[in-house]
C-alpha cells in the first residue's frame, strides 16, 4: 500500500426537485473523519423524511464518536446500528411503521476505501477519465437486468422500477453489500439518491463529473441538471475528490 499522503476535499447538494411536497433525502459527511453518507427515505407523510435523517444521524455519530477509527467493520457496525434505530423508532409510533430509507457510504483511511450500499442510491467513480458505478441497486428491475430477463431501457420504463428489495429500517436485519477499493489522487466519486440518475444517464454524469469546476459549483450543476430534466424526485448528491 502507498504511504503517500492523500487528502480528499468534498461538497453536497439536496433539492427537493420540482414535483414531490417535501425532500425526503438526506446527507452527512466529515472530511476530517472520512465519511460521506446518502439516504433517501421512504414512508407515508413525515415518514420518509424521518428514516433517512434517522439513519444519517446514526451512521454519522457512530463514525465521528471519539474513539471511531474509519475501517470496514466500523462502517458495517455503523449501518447494522442505523438499521436498528430505524426499526426501534417505527415499533413505537404506528405512524411510522414500516418506514425506511436507501443508504450508500463512502469510508476512507489514506488511500484505502470502502462502499458500503443497501437499496437503489448509488455511488460512481470517476476513474482515469472513465466512469464506473461501484453499487449494484437493490431494486427488482435492476436485479431482473443483471439476470438478463429485463433491457436497461425496459427497467427504466417499468411501473416497477420504484420497488427496492433491501432497506434500512424495514426489518430487525440488515444485508449490506461492502465494496472496498484503493483511492488514486484525480479520483472522483459520487454518492446520489435515484432522483439524480433517473433524470441523467450515466454518459451525462461522466460528462458533468469530469468538468473541472470547484466540487460546489458541480453539485449545483448537477442539481439543476436534473431538475431541467424533470425533477421528478428529490435529488441529493455528495461528490468527493481525492488529492495529491
Ligand atoms: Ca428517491
């Protein structure tokens, strides 16, 4: 592994998007303590909105407590606890039953990084120019299209393609995908709610993403790029550079 010093900057933008009363996203991130964080709830009324500053909250105090160190297990321990608090919460208010939320994180340790996922926001990398999704969505059109029985574009087209087959909250246990990569200085990720990539494709975002505008001038880009496409969801993004 390099010992090389990496250092990573980051920014992050939520809007509610043009047709949905409230924005039931969420975002946290600790340059300091190499975490960045993405949910997007779901439930009737305040519900959505609830589980996915729940799950924020929790994941970002576990984290950032004082004797946090950002490691896989720490992050996978801190999604198992966001998982609990949501589920605790919706147990004791009927209102609240059955509320979750997606969650995509970014762990990083110098040049050493995890990705942890559950349900459809995704994290990207943009890498030596070319753009990789690192997530595969929990959602039933997407796991159809990866059997072969469904075409991206009949995914995208499906009355289906809101369901999500994992969440945060929903259920006493919690699968989480981990991927873990090493971090190259240029790197650029993403972490976005589904708002974000179902209004711009992937060649729109890898366009957008390797523009080299400050990282809040490219969340607000990318903001309003979606919302001139629709803004048929909230639309949340957190995009981390790594440096020399
Ligand atoms: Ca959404």
């Amino acid at each position: 592994m390099s010992t090389a010093t990496v250092t990573y900057q980051a920014a992050a933008a939520s809007d509610r998007g043009r047709k949905r009363p409230a924005n039931e996203d969420a975002f946290g991130f600790s340059v300091e303590h190499g975490v960045y964080v993405v949910c997007d709830g779901m439930g009737g009324a305040a519900a959505g909105e609830i589980a996915s500053t729940l799950a924020v909250d929790e994941f970002m105090h576990r984290m950032t407590e004082k004797s946090a160190k950002p490691s896989r297990e720490a992050a996978e321990s801190a999604v198992l606890a966001s998982n609990a608090a949501i589920y605790t919460r919706s147990h004791r208010n009927a209102k609240l039953s059955g509320m979750g939320t997606t969650l995509v994180s970014l762990v990083v340790e110098a040049s050493q990084a995890w990705i942890l996922n559950v349900g459809d926001s995704r994290c990207y990398r943009l890498h030596e120019d070319t753009l990789e999704q690192i997530t595969l969505d929990h959602s039933l059109v997407e796991e159809q299209v990866r059997l072969g029985r469904l075409t991206s574009e009949e995914a995208a087209r499906s009355p289906l393609r809101n369901v999500i087959t994992r969440a945060l909250g929903t259920q006493p246990h919690v699968t989480t995908d981990v991927f873990e990569l090493e971090t190259v200085p240029g790197d650029l990720f993403l972490l976005c709610s589904d708002g974000l990539t179902r209004e711009l494709c992937d060649d729109q975002l890898a366009q957008m993403l390797r523009s080299s505008h400050e990282l809040d001038v490219l969340c607000e880009d990318l903001v309003n790029a979606a919302n001139l496409s629709g803004g048929r969801d909230n639309i949340t993004c957190v995009v981390v550079r790594v440096a020399a």
